[in-house]
C-alpha cells in the first residue's frame, strides 16, 4: 500500500471520529412537522380521532380514523395519563419490547468514539517512534537487530588489507570459542573493543567476519538508534539491549557509529540532563558497572576517535583500540582480488599493477574500482572485464566523470591545455615530486582539466622540498597562462591551485616547524582565522607579520622557480599543447616523449580505442556476412523450389498431351 492511500485512509478515519464525537455532543434540529407535534396527537386522542397506536420506546406510530398514518415522539419517558386516555377512547394499543442489548454492546457503542481517538493516537505515536511493529508503549525498547548463528556469511577470508586489525580481534573469537584456556591463567578477555579508522577502511566488515567466525549471536545496532526526542528513551534502551544479550550470552554487540551517543559529555547545550548524555551515562554503567556481564564482547566503530568521551575509552569499557587503517599496496592487491572473485577477468588484468597505481584507496574505493570496471565492461557488451575497464574506472574515480558533451569553444580549449601543460612540465622539472600519470583537457567533475600524479610508493609524511615542489607545481598552470596569453590572458581557472599553494605554505610555517625565521613553533587559528600561539593573546603583531612575510617568501620563491623552468623549456610547452589539442588526454609515455622532445606516439587509450572499434566492426562485418550468407541460402532455396515446381508442372503438362499415335 502507498503512502498516499495510507494518508488518506488515516485523514478518513479521523474525520469520521470526529463527526461521531460531534454528533454526540451537538443535539440534532427537532422537526416541526403536525406529525410530530405530541400535542396535537393528544387532543386528536381525546376528541375519538385516532383508531391505533403503536408504541415503541418513546416513539408512537399509529392510524387515524380517517385513515391518515401519523408519527410521534413523547417528550418524557413515561407519560401515565397517556395510556387511560386511549383505552377511554377504545383506541387499539400494540406494544413492541425493547431491544435488549448485552452490557458488552453497550459499552461499545458507547465508548465506540473514544477508542477510535486511542487507536488513532497509538498510530501517530507508532510512526513517530519508527513502528516497526512494536507496539505504542514499546518506546524503551532496544532496536537491535539480533543474528543467529548461521545467519552471517562473513569470515576472515572475506576481510583483507588489515592483517594486524585481524590478529587483533582473532583473538575475541578463540576466547568466544574456548573461554577457558584464559581463564586458567587468570587472563580476561577486553569487555569492549573500538575500532578506529577512516571511512571505507573495513570497520564494518571486520565485525562481521569476527560474529561469523565465532558462532555466536550477534546484536548490530547504530549509535543514532539509541537517541530519540523523549528523554530517557536511549537509557532504557541501552538497558534493554544489554539484558537481551545477558539471556544470548556468550554473544556480540556491535555499535556502529558510537560517536553520535559517546561524544564528550559537558559540550551540549542541555547541561548534564539531556537525552544523549543520559544514554551515554547509561551505556558507561552497563560497560562496567555493579553488575558483571560476563561473556558479553562490546565492539564500536567510529572515525572520530577524538570527540568521545574520555570515561568511555578508559581500560574496563573499551580496553582495546583497533586502528583499521589505510591498505598498503600488498593489502591493496589483496582487497582487489577478493572483489574479483565474482568478476570473469581477462588475460590482461594484473591485480599489482591496479594496486600500485591506487595509493591511498580505501577498501571501499577498490570495490567501487572493481564494480566500475565491471560496468564499463557491461556497457560495451563484452564478455570479460579487461585492463582498460579497470583503467578507465581509476580515471573516473580519481579525476571524475568525464563531460564530452560540454561545448568548450577552441580558445577556451587552448587555455586549458596550456594549463595543464604548465602543471605537468613543472612537476616533472621540480626537485622532487610524484611522476606525473595523466594530462587530459576532457572536462571531468568540475574541473575544465586534469593533471594527474601518482606515487611511486606508499608515503606517509612529507619534506620540505617536496612540500616547496608541490607550490611551485601548482602554480605552474598560471604561469604558463601569463607567459603565453600574457598578464591580460590570465583566467580564473587557477583559483583552486592558489588556495591549495597557499594553504601549504601557510601550515609549514604555522603547524609544521618549517621556517626558519619563526622556527619549530606552532601557531594555532583561532575562529576568526587570526593565529596565536597556545597561550591566548600571546602572539604579538610583530609576529603575525613576520607570519605573513614567511608565507609571501615561500610562496614567491617557488612561483619563481616555477617561472624559470617554463620559460627555459617554452618549446615543450607548444608541443604539449599541440598534443593535447590533438589526442585530449597523453599518458606518462607521451610526457616522456614530449621532454625528450621527440615525436609524440599515439597514447595507449588512442590504441585501446582503436582496437575495440577494429573489434567492433569485423562482428559487424561477421554478422552481415552471416545474414548475407542466410539470405544467400534462402534465395537459393527458392530458386531450387522454383525450378522443382516449374520442373513438376513441365511432366505433369507432358503427361497429360494426348498421344499422336
């Protein structure tokens, strides 16, 4: 049923409540009419007019002498002169009894309107409160969701890129298993472990594999299922859900997103009474409180480790932080192939090879990787998933859609790829940066183009000189506008690039330590974006000056740095531009040649396409030969049915010519 008609058989209901409440309350119009005018019916009484009556309840039918029919109604319940005055008047009398009705069917009728406003209550406060199929009054309630044993699919084998995380909580599943090999060293297993990592990381994932390894029940539940608008809901809910696991115990409960009920208490607005404390407070007594619960694993996930509470982090609630972090690319080649088990690959398909062009994916983001590929794939109708799907699916993630159909007039066209080319020669020209990877003029996202790098291995942290490379890259786009548009010819484009650049600089002199001037300090913004040290009102404007100079420097000396090497290699500059005009998008192999200042290949993708099309034109031609072939085979069929019938006819004629002789 629609959510419309369900509105409208909801407003029908109450409507029609409210016309019984209303009808009850509001007494009706009495008719006027001769035949209800009890007056007159008795004067007609008396004077011998009426023949009979029929009296039932307090309504009076009856027959008048000249054979008119009438109808009355008596004002009073009982009228005792009434009845002497028809028997006085030989008037025929029928008595009807009353209709006897069950005390049960009284109360009904008469509580027949209030129960409907309770059943219309009890609905509002079921779809205020989720439904769910619970009853009105179930709001204390857990929200649980309870798995049996066998209902999750997920095991260790389904988890990869984080083996420490793994050995972390293979742990809970031995204990789980075999209570008693710890217990008779003395050892307990953690009453709660919080799993921390970014998002995408495989949080989730991990307690899943770790309730399907062990074979236990399972209570999942969302740290926004506990907050509701009625105070002191969560807390009953809290107790509700740890007295559900304490009748399943040995079990697991999983809370997803526990920030939205851990946050530090003493930040809200509502003092230490309203609803999301009280659900924390309750939480922290249930954890570790007066009552054991024994056998009782809590696990939580979250990516803002920093905002909970202190009390909820300490050893006796969550002993055990589990970072899921980031994949190397070991772990990402791992994840890679467990996604690829349902996909039918290619010959072609290296699972290394997307790995280390990926840095920095998250679990979820190779999933994504693979489904992409395994839809670009679908699109052309083939029967296998290729290198180039994977690779076309990396472009879309990391560089984003691509907008073919945007028009681009060819002057706007020529900007943009002395744009990127500026970026692309200086990050290959700078002390030190990652390989550039792609260029491409193709509007993607909402960028008009993209300069893509990509790391030779993982990176954790970041020098100086690379930071001072990445400036003077990011400016590069600028520069190699104003050197060949000139000062007048710069466009916006180089917006974002000028925020990026200066937001660098701005924190290797503030938050990283890296000027040698203010030195290893760090000078923190306050909500007005001024900077100060940690001590309030302790940086003086001599020093936010020298702040601001710092910045200046660094960024001038790399935006001339970046110049130079523009200016000495201006020749390459044309011929990237001329190439990307050309092909749109060149790759590392095309960048090399350009620097080397040789003539440019075709780009693998040009190849790739190429081969696709050659592809796609011989079934083209495969198919038309074959329909040719069959409507070859057809006329030729009915060239031979012909000739059989023509032949047919000839010696049926010859059979039937009469004879000379």
């Amino acid at each position: 049923m629609s959510d419309m008609v369900k509105n409208l058989l909801l407003w029908l209901v109450v409507a029609i409540v409210l016309m019984s409440v209303f009808q009850g309350i509001v007494p009706g119009d009495n008719d006027e009419d001769t035949n209800s005018n009890y007056t007159q019916f008795i004067q007609d009484v008396r004077q011998g007019l009426i023949r009979e009556v029929k009296i039932e309840d307090r309504t009076i039918t009856g027959l008048r002498r000249s054979g008119e029919r009438f109808e009355t109604y008596i004002p009073t319940a009982y009228d005792k002169d009434l009845l002497n005055d028809l028997i006085e008047q030989n008037v025929r009398v029928v008595g009807v009894p009353p209709e006897e009705r069950s005390i049960l069917g009284q109360i009904l009728i008469s509580w027949f309107p209030m129960l409907l406003l309770i059943g219309v209550w009890i609905f509002f406060m079921r779809q205020m409160q989720g439904g769910g199929g619970k009853g009105a009054m179930s709001f204390g309630k857990s929200k649980a969701r309870l798995m049996g044993e066998d209902q999750i699919k997920t095991t260790f084998k389904d988890v990869a890129g984080c083996d420490e995380a793994k050995e972390e909580v293979q742990e809970l599943v031995e204990y789980l298993k075999d209570p008693g090999k710890f217990q008779k060293l003395g050892g307990k297993i953690p009453k709660g472990v919080l799993m921390v990592g970014q998002p995408g990381t495989g949080k989730t994932l991990l307690a899943k594999a770790v309730a399907g390894e062990a074979k236990v029940p399972f209570f999942a539940i969302s740290g926004s299922d506990f907050v509701e608008m009625f105070v002191g809901v969560g807390a009953s809910r809290v107790r509700d859900m740890f007295e559900q696991a304490k009748k399943a115990a040995p079990c697991i409960i999983f809370i997803d997103e526990i920030d939205a009920v851990g946050r530090q208490r003493g930040s809200g607005h509502g003092g230490g009474n309203d609803e999301r404390e009280q659900t924390l407070n309750q939480m922290l007594v249930e954890m570790d409180g007066f009552e054991g619960n024994e056998g009782i694993i809590v696990i939580a996930a979250t990516n803002r480790p920093d905002v909970l509470d202190a009390a909820l982090l300490r050893p006796g609630r969550f002993d055990r932080q589990v970072v899921v972090g980031l994949p190397d690319v070991r772990g990402r080649e791992q994840i890679i192939k467990v996604h690829m088990r349902k996909v039918p690959l290619a010959d072609d398909v290296e699972p290394n090879f997307i790995a280390r062009g990926t840095p920095g994916f998250s679990g979820a983001d190779l999933a994504n990787l693979v489904n992409e590929a395994a839809l670009f794939a679908a699109r052309h109708n083939k029967r296998v998933v290729d290198m180039q799907d994977f690779e076309k699916a990396k472009d879309k993630i990391m560089m984003g859609a691509e907008r073919k159909s945007m028009v681009m007039s060819e002057e706007e066209k020529t900007n943009t790829a002395y744009h990127e080319a500026g970026h692309a020669i200086v990050g290959r020209l700078v002390p030190k940066h990652d390989p550039v990877y792609k260029v491409s003029i193709i509007p993607r996202g909402r960028a008009l183009g993209v300069t893509m790098y990509l790391p030779e291995e993982d990176k954790y942290s970041s020098s100086r000189v690379e930071l001072e490379s990445n400036i003077a890259t990011l400016f590069g786009g600028r520069i190699a506008e104003e050197i060949t548009l000139g000062a007048a010819g710069v466009t916006t484009g180089a917006s974002n690039d000028i925020e990026r650049a200066t937001d660098i600089a701005r924190r290797m002199v503030t938050e990283w330590g890296l000027s040698e001037k203010l030195g290893p300090i760090k000078y923190k913004a306050d909500s007005n974006g001024m900077y100060s040290g940690e001590a309030p009102n302790s940086m003086s404007a001599e020093t936010t000056r020298d702040i601001d100079a710092e910045i200046r420097s660094l960024i001038e000396r790399n935006y001339q740095l970046a110049e130079k090497i523009l200016t000495e290699n201006r020749d390459v500059l044309e011929t990237m531009k001329d190439a990307l005009m050309k092909y749109e998008t060149i790759d590392a192999k095309q960048i090399d040649d350009l620097m080397n200042r040789v003539e440019v290949r075709e780009p693998a993708s040009w190849a790739a396409d190429k081969k696709e099309k050659d592809r796609a034109d011989s079934d083209k031609k495969d198919s038309d030969k074959k329909d040719s072939d069959k409507n070859d085979s057809a006329k030729s069929d009915s060239d031979n049915t012909k000739q059989d019938d023509a032949k047919d006819s000839s010696d049926s004629d010859t059979d039937s010519k009469p004879s000379d002789s």
